[in-house]
C-alpha cells in the first residue's frame, strides 16, 4: 500500500520514514524559527515603542510651548503624556507577541 504524500514509497521501510520524519520536523523547526523573533528582537522593539512614544509626546509639547508661549508646561505635559502613549504601546506589542504566540502553539 503506498503511502499518500509520496506514493512510490513503501511504508514499511524504516530508513524511508526516518527519511520523511527528519524532514518535517526540519521544516517544523524552521517555521517556528522564522516566527518567533529573538529575546533581542524583543526588547528592541518594546524599546523603540516606547521611546517612540516619549518622543512624539515630548515634541509635541515643545511645539505647544513654543506656538503658545506656555514654556515649560506644554513639554512636561507633553512628556508625561508621551510615557503613558509608550507604555500602552509596549503592552499592546507584548499582548500582540503573545497572542500570536499562542495561534502557532
């Protein structure tokens, strides 16, 4: 009887299979390799999340300052209200990463 995926197979035979079980499980680990990033990969993307987030809130509160003469208060609003942009953007990073952890699992 041969076997579906490869039909000219004889399934009995073991260094066939061995064969066939080494290659999925190459291309399994090779998938699981490309979507899961590194620790590395990680940190530098929460990390840019958030200093993203400080940034567009500090420079916008510096253009406050200076369109409305409101030196310092629109920068340290500003700033205060970028920590909070970048810390929701890291926690939405970390729920997104761990969701599609838990789809490929």
């Amino acid at each position: 009887m041969a076997h579906r995926d490869e039909p000219n197979q004889n399934p009995s035979d073991p260094h066939d299979f061995e064969r066939r079980l080494n290659a999925k499980l190459e291309a399994r680990r090779a998938k699981e390799a490309a979507s899961n990033p590194s620790g590395w990969g990680q940190g530098v993307r929460y990390g840019t999340e958030f200093a993203g987030g400080v940034l567009v809130g500090a420079g916008l509160g510096y253009l406050t300052d200076q369109f409305f003469n409101w030196s310092p208060w629109g920068l340290l609003v500003g700033v205060l209200m970028g920590f909070a942009a970048g810390t929701l953007n890291v926690v939405r990073a970390a729920q997104s990463m761990n969701q599609s952890d838990d789809a490929s699992s």
